[in-house]
C-alpha cells in the first residue's frame, strides 16, 4: 500500500498544480484565443492541412455533445493532419440530465463552454471568438445538445431557434464558400438556419427502432430543406452549399459504423476545403 502511495502522491501533487479554481474556468488569451491553462499540456506538435473549427455543445448524449461523436471527429482529422480548434457558447445548458437514470436532475444547472471543455482536454474557446476568416471548414458533432443548447429544436421543434452565433457562423462559412460538416441531430441546425440545404439523418422510416428518430425527416422538410435517406455508413453532400452531414447515431448500430460513417464526413469536408 505504501508502494502504491508513493507512485500516485507526485502525480495528484502534479495534478493539482494545474487545477482550477473550484467552480470557475480560467480561460487566458494566446494568439487571439481564450484557452484555459491546460490547454499547452493538450497540444501536438503543428502539422500542415486544413484549420477545422469543432463546436461542441456540451459534455454528454442526453443534455451535450455525443462523446463519441465528437471523438470519432477528432480522430479523424488528426489523422489527415487537420489543425484543430474547439468552440462552445458561454451559456446555461437547458437542463441537466442523470445518465443513469435518464431523467433530469432538479436544482442542477451547468455551463456548455466549461461542460464541453471536457471533451477538449481543457483547450476551448467561446464560440462568439471563431470566425469563418481564421478557419477552412467547421464540423458540429450531434448529441442531444445540438437540440438543446445550440438551438430549441428539441422542444420547438420545426419553429426552434438557433444560437445566435451557431447561426452567424453558419451563415458565415457559407458566405465564405467554406464547408460545414454536421452529424446525428446537428443536420437539423443547417436546415432551420440556410433554407433548401440538402442534409441527411439516415433513413425516413424507424424499421423496427433501428432509426428510432426517423421523424425529424418531416421536421427538416417542414423547414424548407431537402432530406436525402444515406446509411449510417455513409455521408451525403450538399455540393451546392458545401454541407456535409451523416446519420450516426440517429441509428441504433455498432459503434464502428458510426465511426466509419463520420471518417466519410469528414473526408468529404476536408476534399471541400480543398486541403
């Protein structure tokens, strides 16, 4: 037991030094970007390709971004060389939910900036600073978050609003010619802010509870956008407004195929952005 104390003692000390203050994250500007303190630990040695802009919408399924998602996305474009930057708004979550219980928890309220920091080890920014000029492309991971915190979708529905800055950066990188990628449920945000875009959320009918949020394909129509039925294998492209999207898990399926459906995402954004 003294062995085992001796080996971990350094590294909680260690640990700790880099802690922040209890309840409040410290972000501190470099090159123009508020990181936290953290964010030099996270770092890997700058590679060439593409500079990609990931906004999250918070730290888990039911109230967040989709852990994996978000993940899958990541790995994806480390591997083509990508430059990465994490977003996320600086605001309230709409609620807290209990993962084991899946109910949400009373009283308990968390900010998706601090929240979606998780995900990213720390190295973050306020949305409200990413701006389509400093970046070639944008991707947004699903999660119930997109729906929750990024727009009102999940309770709105077809008559949602967005973010204000989920909404001007869209528009932006758009204006700019620049391309969009967005998985799972954060198709629909492309569909309420740029009318007639052309997205997927998998297929049009629940078959049995394999896509058990087949539905939001009458939502997407209702908003004026076209919906184009792909495999969650698979990704769908938008060639006219440069928006890419697939399903994930807006199908019940192994987790590979959902991986292997993003690694198509985010291809078809990088061949895009023409890195």
């Amino acid at each position: 037991m003294a062995a085992v104390r001796a080996l971990l003692v350094p590294r909680l000390a260690a640990a700790s030094a880099f802690a922040p203050l209890p309840g409040r994250l410290r972000l501190l500007p470099r090159g123009g970007r508020a990181l936290s303190p953290r964010a030099a630990l996270h770092g890997s040695a700058s590679r060439p390709g593409a500079r990609v802009a990931v906004v999250l919408s918070g730290c888990g399924v039911f109230d967040g971004t989709e852990i994996h998602e978000a993940s899958a996305i990541l790995v994806h474009l480390s591997r083509a060389g990508a430059a990465v930057e994490i977003f996320a708004p600086d605001v309230a979550q709409m609620h807290v939910i209990d993962h084991i219980k899946g109910q949400p928890s009373e009283g308990e309220t968390r900010n998706v900036l601090a929240e979606s920091a998780r995900i990213a080890r720390g190295k973050i920014s306020d949305l409200a600073t990413l701006r389509a000029a400093n970046h070639d492309a944008a991707i947004f991971p699903g999660g119930f978050g997109a729906a929750k915190n990024l727009s009102t979708f999940a309770v709105d529905g077809k008559d949602c609003e967005v973010n204000a800055d989920v909404e001007r950066v869209l528009k932006e990188f758009r204006g700019a010619g620049k391309p969009i990628g967005l998985c799972c449920i954060a198709p629909v945000l492309a569909a309420k802010v740029l009318r007639g875009v052309e997205v997927t959320v998998g297929h049009e009918q629940e078959e049995g509870g394999k896509w058990p949020y087949a539905g939001t394909v009458e939502a997407i129509r209702a908003l004026g956008s076209k919906h184009c039925a792909r495999e969650v294998t698979e990704a769908h492209v938008d060639q006219k407004n440069k928006v890419v999207t697939t399903p994930a898990f807006m199908c019940e399926t192994a987790l590979h195929h959902i991986h292997d459906g993003i690694g198509a995402m985010v291809k078809k954004v990088l061949e895009l952005s023409g890195k």
